[in-house]
DNA sequence: TTGAAAGCGCTACCAT
DNA sequence: ATGGTAGCGCTTTCAA
C-alpha cells in the first residue's frame, strides 16, 4: 500500500529548523549551515526515510536532468548497444535516459517526441531517425546519432571511410568481384543491380528520406571507392531491408547470381548475419566460397560462424560527444565524424 | 537557442480567458467549455505553439505516469527484448519507460533505484535484480520480473517445467547423455560435475542471491525432472556465467570430457551460441555431434548456424503482466509463472 | 459557463 | 547562521 511521502516539511518540522536548512542540507549550498543543525537534519532525513521530490525540484528548476532516447528498435543489437552506452555516459553525469522505440514507424516517432518534449527533458537523442522532425519550435537541445538532419546537430561514424576501409581489406586478401548488400526502405523485396558506377556519381540527396540515404550512400560510396582505387568494376549491389531477414534474402540472390561473387560488404552486422545463413544453407562455406565484411560490429558478429570481420562503430565515442553536446546545449548543426575501426576476424579469409 | 516556454498564462492571456479554462480544454474536462470558447484557446494553443508541462502536471497530481526499468545489462539481447516489450506495453497505456543498467552490480543497482524513486516514478520494474532492494520505505509499486524477491511481486517463466520440456526433446531424439550449461556467480571459471542427482533435491534457497540461485535452481531442476522421468543419469553439469564466452567455455569443457555428453541443454541463449562456437571451432557439428537446445528464444538464435530449438520466454506475457499489476498497484507478493514455449529449429536434429 | 485562488514540493532571495 | 516566503506550471474546488 502507497505510503504518505515524506516531505521537506516534515523533516523542517522534525529537526527543528527551516524548510530553507533543510534544503542547504540537501544540496550543499547555496548557503552554509552550522554543523550542529546540519546533523540535525541529517538525522532527521534518516529517520523519516526522506526522499527529495526531483519533480518539484525540476519545476522550480527548470530542468529535469533526463534525456530522451529514441532509436528507431530496441531490439536491434546496434541499438541496444548505443542506448546502454548513452545511459551509461549520462549516468556519469547525473542524467537519466527515458528511452523509448518507434518501431521504425515516422508517425510514431513524431509522437514520441512529443511525449518526451512534454516531459521537459533536458535533451533529445534521435538515434536514425526516419522522419524529420520539427524541433525548431521545441526549447530543447537535440542531437541525431547516425543520420544527419538539417536543422539539427548530428553525429556519426565516418560511412564511407569505414566502409572503404572494410572492402579494402578484401581486396588486399584478392578479391575481385566484391558485392554490396545494403539497405532499402522496402521491406521484403531484394534488388539487384549490377551497377555501372561513373567516377564521383552521388545519389540525390533530398526530401524526408534523405539522411536516411545519405548514411546508406556513404556507404556505397566507400565501396565504389574502394574498388575504384583497386581499379576494379563494382559487383552486384543488393538491396535489403537492415535486418537478418533481409541479409539472408540478398545472401540468396547473391549465390544464385550468373557471375557470383566471391566476397561481400554488409553494410550492417545483421544483413551480414543473414548472409552467413544463406551460404550456410546452401551448403558453401564463408570464407572459402563467400568472403564476408560488416558494417557495424555488435557483439553478435564475435560469435557468429565463421566469427565475422567488421567495421566496428565508435559507439563509445559517439554516446560521448552525444552526451557532451546535449549538456553544453550548443546547438552546432555542423555534423561530427568520428572514426570506426577495423576489427579483423574470421570471415574475411583472415587465419585468426 | 532554447526559448522562453510557452506557459498555460501565456495561452489563456492570449485566448482572453482564465487559465481554468484553458486545463479543461487540454484536459477535455473535469467541466464543459462552450464550444467558441473552445476554439479560442485551441486556437491560441496552436499559434502559440504552447506544449503543456508534464513535470508541473506531475507535482501537482502526484503521479509522473513514468515506470523506471533497472536491467542487468541492456546489452544482453534477452533484456533489451524484455525492455522493448516493456516500453511498447507501457506506451499503449500513457506511460514511459526510465530504462537504466545496473551493469550486473548490485551497488549500481541499489544507487539506481534511488534515482529513480527521486524521480517518482510510479512503479519500477527491476529484471533479474541482482541485490535484494529495500523497498519497503519506497511509495511506489514494484515488480521483479525473472527472479523471485522476498518483498516484491515477482512474475516469471515456468523456468522449471520449460528445461523439463527442452531436455525431454532431447531425450525424444534419442539422446541419453545431456549435459546442463548453467549460470554461475564466479566470472570466469566453468565447473564440470559429474553428478548424482537424488530424487527431489532442492538447492538451497537464502541469503541475498537466494531469488537467482532459485531461477538457476529450477532450470536445473527442470533438467532433472526429465531426465529422471526418462530413467536417465544426470549428464555432466557445467557452470559459467551467462554469456557467449562463458557458453563457449563450457562447450570446449563438454568436449573435452571423457565420456562425451551428446546433448546439451543450455540454460541462456547467450551460453548456447557460446557451446555452438565451440563445436564449430573443434570441427564438429551440431547436432550430429552435439545436440543443443536452449533457454530464451531471442531472435539471434534464429540466425545462428544451425538455427537454435529454444524453450521461449514469453517476453511479451511478462511484460504486459509487470505493466498491468504496476498499474493496478497492487502489491501481490505471490509470485506469477508464465508458460514457455517449445520452438523446434535444427540444433536439437529437427529437420525443419 | 467561467474565474479566482490554493497548493503540489522545492529553491533561493531577502531578511534578520 | 537561519527563517520567511515567492513562485515554478498545473489542476480543481468553490464562487459567481
């Protein structure tokens, strides 16, 4: 059964003092207290099992020291991974998260933001976000993780660099005919293309999609980079929804390709995972018959068959700065690359 | 740059009423408003862009409609599946989720919950609490989800009679040697025992790791039932911490045994991908060599290779069971078991 | 149908 | 060194 709370009061009444003493007890300032009165508040506060009500302190405040999270799922390992991150970073700080899911959904997205901005936070985190929200008219600093958004600070891990780097590394093991599987907003079908790529082609970059975009563009550009160095033609692209599903799907067209490839770049950990399954299925073995790199490195991919080499994201550093700029409440809208990291496995044709 | 918030002052100023009227508007009561007057204010509302404050709301009404979510490590995929669920449960009703790690540390743990009954929150869910929380001084209802605790309602899965169903699989398939992967406190040492199994014997249960001793218990007593019913000894036991390294541990424990277990039930997911990596690192194959089934049912071991059979938490049960007795607020001590669910895929030899 | 006002628990300024 | 008190934005009773 709920008990009465304690409050402030109480504990005045009880130590004999002030509802202002208490309150100098409490957070050490603005104003001294002699030693004396200050155990006697103290005790008092044990006694009465006084707990501070941080809803009225952030009234009165004006800040609620919680942030809001929201990543498009929480299911996604990727995902999980920043958000435990973020907690951890702002825990450091004395912030708590109030996380939340929009289920890859933009409507619902917009109205958890809402929700949030409701609950005064003090910052938002919008981890790929798929809409584009307003946040002009919202008095809050926000900042995007892994998708740039024009009006809004972003950070993320450098795409086409990575990427580069990740098909670079199966280039130097021989490959010559190197696929790319990567994302699409289509849920359930696969494309294929084989592409003829002209030096420097950019995809268009605009409308409510085009973060989006331009993340999964990066990437293909760090492959088409890559290749080119190489002086190589780009292998087939296949386009997938980012997840296990999809990646298994790709996988399946890519084995049944005319000229089949015989290495691939995931442009994320669970179309890698997918792969895997597929040429597992098909009874043909990764590295021998298919090289794979991923885009990502969640913990899962250490403990895949064969242990998968990846492109490992700054997640560390990216909940960092994330933090670090909601709290300085710059509202720089300059976006910030950090670097990824090679971390060579199995499934590369790497011996380790 | 934050601005000025937009107060229900401002809003009534500027629709020419008082700010009663402009509570029931948002509030769509307690009274009637004439509907011209109505229009005044939505009007204002709009062009103000005014955005009620949920902190003063919560002061006022007693209640911040905000559920604090304590996981042992929002990493581990079961959790962050269980803390999803949890989130979608509690959004469906108004509510949002205060998700924190206690990083497996029972210090972290307690000093997170005291954040988040400062925050008032109006319940908490503590998953698989590693401490044994004082709650009797907290207002507020709580809930532990996968662990039983002394003073707490508590819900879980049927974790004996789901390892009774997974082993009895196993012994369908003919196996009569089933070794146990189980979790244990001590990081990083596997136990093997060889044991004998007395009919009925319960490990003891008390002191603060009682409630995880008990979960472990069971699955382990699950593993017994069957394999007793089956006139089986008790394959070798082995314990590890519950991860993909503690699993893999295991598995090159398992094999390296003298006399072969052919089956293993793990009791995590986690530990099964684990025991997986170490056949396949040994050049066996599962489940001709070993067979496998494991406790959970997270979506990974869908895409493992093979494909994992799993005893499957009914993490969506749990979650809405948590949301509603939090939201009921009523303060059941009887502890609440939900049924698993057998999902055959291919470790357990299934041709499926 | 609408308005005035008290008060939720807290902070911090201004007194003393 | 300590006390009194205004006021954060909101809800709701009581009066008009």
């Amino acid at each position: 059964m709920p008990k009465e709370p304690v409050t402030r009061n109480d504990v005045a009444a009880y130590a004999g003092v002030s509802t202002a003493v208490v309150s100098y007890v409490v957070n050490e300032g603005p104003r001294k207290v002699a030693p004396a009165t200050r155990d006697r508040v103290l005790t008092a506060i044990r006694v009465l099992g006084y707990r501070p009500n941080a809803t009225a302190r952030a009234l009165r405040m004006g800040t609620t020291r919680t942030f809001g999270l929201i990543t498009p799922d929480g299911g996604n390992p990727l995902f999980a991974e920043l958000a435990k991150a973020i907690d951890k970073e702002a825990a450091a700080r004395g912030y708590v998260v109030l996380q939340t899911s929009a289920d890859g959904d933009p409507e619902t997205e917009r109205a958890k933001i809402a929700e949030l901005l409701v609950r005064q936070v003090s910052g938002l985190v919008l981890v790929a976000p798929t809409a584009d929200p307003d946040l002009s008219a919202a008095e809050v600093p926000a900042i995007a993780i892994n998708r740039v958004l024009p009006k809004v600070s972003s950070i993320r891990p450098a795409y086409r660099e990575g990427a580069r780097q990740g098909v670079r590394h199966l280039i130097e093991h021989g490959h010559r005919r190197i696929a790319l599987v990567i994302g699409d907003a289509s849920p359930n079908r696969a494309v294929v293309a084989e592409r003829d790529v002209a030096a420097g082609e950019v995809l268009p970059v605009r409308g409510v999609q085009a973060g989006h975009r331009a993340a999964r563009a990066e990437r293909e550009l760090g492959w088409e980079d890559a290749l080119r160095a190489a002086g190589l033609a780009p292998g087939p692209v296949v386009r997938v929804p980012f997840s296990r599903a999809g990646g298994r799907l790709a996988g399946e067209k890519l084995l049944a390709a005319t000229e089949r490839p015989t290495a691939v770049f995931a442009s994320s950990d669970l179309q890698a995972i997918g792969v895997l399954r597929a040429v597992h299925e098909a009874g043909l073995r990764v590295p021998e018959d298919l090289a794979v790199v991923a885009f990502d490195g969640t913990p899962e991919t250490e403990y895949s068959w064969p242990p998968l080499t990846v492109v490992r994201q700054p997640l560390e550093l990216l909940a960092r700065e994330a933090v670090d700029r909601l709290i300085a409440g710059e509202q720089t809208v300059e976006a910030l690359t950090l670097p990824t990291d090679l971390v060579v496995r199995r499934s590369c044709g790497c011996p380790n």
